[in-house]
C-alpha cells in the first residue's frame, strides 16, 4: 500500500520549445517501473466513463491512497473498451486526489479506475518498462512541468464535461512545453496543426499563434477531444484519431468492421506511432495519477499557472509591461507564449494581456503615467528579395540599429525575402495614415530618422 499526497492549487482569474517532444521520441526514450507485480484487479467487462459531477467543496489537497493486488495481465482483445456513451465510473470506496479549479473540486480516477476505462495490457506495460527505467530522470522533469498545467487544464476539460485525466496527454504530446513544434507543424502543449487549430478557433497570424496559449489550446482540445468521442464513441479511438486524424481511424474501422482499438491496433490500416500512442498515454497518465506507486519520489512540480490579466488598448513593449509590474520581461513572455514578438499585436482595438498575479494595480498606477513620448510608432514592412537591413533602412529614412533594436527576435543580419518586420517611423507622420503606436519601455531607445 503506498501514499500519495497531491496537492494543486489551480487559481483561473476572469479578470484573469525545437523542445518538441514527439510522441515517436517519448516512447523511444521515456521510460517507466515495471507493474508486474503492483497492478489492479482487473476484468474484461465494458465500463462506462463518466462526465464528472460539479463538485462543489473548496479543498486543496487531500492525501490519495491506493490499494495493488497482483492480477495477470490481459490480453490485447481483452481489454475493456471506453463505452459508447459517457457516463464517471461508479465512485467505490477508494480516495481519490483533488485539484482545485476555480470553485470546481477536480476528480482524478484512483489508478484501477483509470485502466478499468482505458484498458491494461502487455502494450501498456511495455510503456510502464521503458518510461520508468531507460529515461526516468527525463519523465520525472515533464512530471515536475505538468504541475504547472494540470490544475487549469483539469478544471477546464471538467466544466466541458470530459475525463480530466485527458488533461495529462500533453505528456506525450509535447511535454507540456507552450514551444514544442513538430516537423509536422505541429506546436503548442497540444500539438495542434495549423488547419485543426483554425477549426477550432485558434488565431496564427503574424503577431499571435494560439496554439502556444495553454489556456486557449487546452479548450480547443477539449471541444475537438469531446467531438471525437462523439464521433467514435470510445476514448482510445478518439485517442488515436486525434493523433492519426479522424479519416484514417474511420477508414480502419470500415476496412476491418471492428469498432474496438485494442483489436484493429495491430493492423496495417493504423501507423505505428498511433498503435504506441494510446498505451503511451495510458501508461503516462497512471504514473501521473499516481508516481510514488512506480518509484517516482520528490518530484520538484512547478508553480501553478497564475495570473491577472489586463485589457490593454494601445499595443505595448512586453519590457514596458516587465517594468509596469516589476518584473523580468522573460515573466512577462512565459506568461504569453503565444505572442510571436516582443510586442502585443497591433491589429486589434484591444488585447487581453497576462501579468503576474497581484501586480494588476502596480500595472494599472504606472499605465495612467505614461504619455505621449512614451510611444513609438512602427510599421510592418515585408521584406523583398534582395533586401538587407541597410537597404532598407536607407530606403524607409532610418537607421540600422533602430530596426535591429526593435526586432529582437529576427536574426535580421540575414532577412529572407516574405519575413515580415517593424520599422520605426517618425512620431508626426504616425499621427495620420497606416502607422500603429506602441507604448515602449523606457529603455528602449530608438531614433526613427
């Protein structure tokens, strides 16, 4: 019998990583104890997954205990299937851990209600080995990283309705990183690519890309996880079509006349990466349920994603806002990673920018003292073949460093031609035409001519 004390305070205020971690690379590497030994009682019955009820009670942590009786393990086409209609397993007598969201009480399924909804096998314990014993360390740190996360992501796929621990698949997906990007194009902690993403409501354009935002991507994954189910009717389906696409799900079914994942997994109709994917997650998330019970101790969890957030009319410098609020601009950008620049978009009448939490009057104070000279007034200007820096710097009337200074994130002593970059320009003529304002930290020093 092993312990666990779970605490995760997730506060979500109205007012409110190239590091890409492939799934083909997680199973490659990652690894887990063996649970021979320490695993459920299991039976091959059909459960059926229910939406958790709205909890109401404000606790932040409550101590988790699990009990392991050996039992053997099954085979593939045996393991029980997600039912056609979502519906909690029937609560027993077992504790569950909480993770406080908003003022919705979170539900984590004990470890044997997990598997009983999504299945245990051979598969599953060959990621429980691997994940467990060759990159262990490396697990631990993404365990330490979902900490961040979990809390919110939980209580938003709740008030959708949907099993929070899907909130644990950004461990296979991206290892909860807001930077990951795939060579598929894929980015962001829940691996969107940019059509899915655009389905789903997620904004990429030049000054934004959505799919970084862990609040904005976590609800999109929701709807999209909670389609798929309605759609297949069966979590490891909607598992695997989210990692395969739902066409090529739907094609194996027809093909093989067979609606359960555990049995179709084996054929040539599904990628290999899909057949590792759904026991990949499967034996993630139970060490997530419960990392003591597979070795894994002292896990340093990151602080809960917490935050104010301020509506903001005039684009602004994210140092200027690091200054507002008294912090480092670095503070500032992890909160908004879905930012492409140093700035926040000036394409729309006004943003909903993230600050650190209990700064929003600091930020406010400061904000009413800026003024006029405080503003810097750029241009988007798109670069053509042939352009360099100097080129178009003699050619817009301004200077060299003053476009380097305000484009921090180009390698700009090689522009391509399609990049698009801000060019300084002379405060009169922004008064009039199509130049944008922006509200500069003080530091930045820029001569537009």
């Amino acid at each position: 019998m092993k312990y666990l004390k779970f605490t995760l305070l997730a506060i979500f205020l109205s007012g409110t990583a190239a590091h890409a971690m492939e799934h083909s690379a997680l199973n490659a590497g990652l690894s887990l104890k063996p649970l021979q030994q320490a695993i459920p009682a299991l039976t091959g019955l059909s459960y059926k997954l229910n939406k958790p009820p709205p909890y109401k009670l404000n606790i932040t942590s409550i101590t988790a205990k699990h009990d392991f009786t050996s039992a053997p393990l099954l085979k593939e086409e045996d393991s029980p299937a997600s039912s056609a209609s979502p519906s909690l397993t029937p609560p027993d007598n077992n504790p569950y851990s909480f993770v406080l969201f908003k003022s919705i009480e979170i539900k984590m399924p004990t470890i044997e209600a997990f598997y009983r909804n999504f299945g245990f096998n051979k598969a599953v314990s060959s990621s429980l080995n691997l994940y467990s014993e060759k990159r262990k360390s490396s697990f631990k740190e993404l365990l330490g990283r979902a900490g961040k996360y979990v809390g919110m992501m939980s209580g938003i796929f709740t008030e959708k309705g949907l099993p929070p621990e899907l909130t644990y698949l950004p461990l296979i997906e991206s290892g909860f990183r807001t930077d990951a990007y795939s060579p598929k194009k894929a980015s962001g902690p829940w691996q969107f690519i940019p059509g899915t993403a655009k389905r789903y409501g997620l904004k990429i354009d030049w000054w934004v890309d959505e799919r970084r935002d862990p609040v904005k991507s976590t609800a999109a994954a929701a709807r999209y996880l909670s389609e798929l189910y309605e759609r297949f009717g069966d979590w490891n389906l909607a598992l695997a079509a989210y990692n395969a696409g739902e066409g090529r799900i739907d094609n194996a079914l027809k093909k093989l006349n067979n609606s359960n994942y555990w049995r179709i997994r084996n054929t040539g109709y599904i990628a290999k990466e899909t057949k590792n994917y759904v026991p990949s997650y499967i034996a993630a998330t139970a060490i997530a349920i419960d990392p003591e019970s597979f070795g894994f101790y002292d896990i340093n969890y990151e602080e809960p994603f917490k935050y104010d957030t301020v509506e903001i009319d005039t684009p602004m410098d994210l140092a200027a806002i690091a200054e507002f609020t008294g912090v480092k601009t670095s503070a500032i950008k992890e909160l908004n990673p879905e930012l492409n620049h140093w700035y926040t978009p000036t394409n729309v009448s006004s943003y909903a920018v993230r600050i650190p939490y209990g700064t929003k009057e600091m930020f406010l104070a400061n904000l009413s003292g800026a003024g006029e000279d405080d503003l810097l007034y750029v241009e988007l200007y798109k670069v053509k073949k042939g352009d360099t820096i100097a080129k178009i710097a003699k050619q817009l009337k301004t200077h060299t460093q003053a476009i380097l200074n305000l484009n921090p994130l180009k390698k700009l002593a090689s522009v391509k031609a399609g990049e698009t970059i801000l060019i300084p320009r002379d405060r009169e003529k922004g008064i009039s035409g199509n130049l944008k304002p922006i509200l500069k930290s003080r530091d930045l020093s820029i001569v537009a001519n």
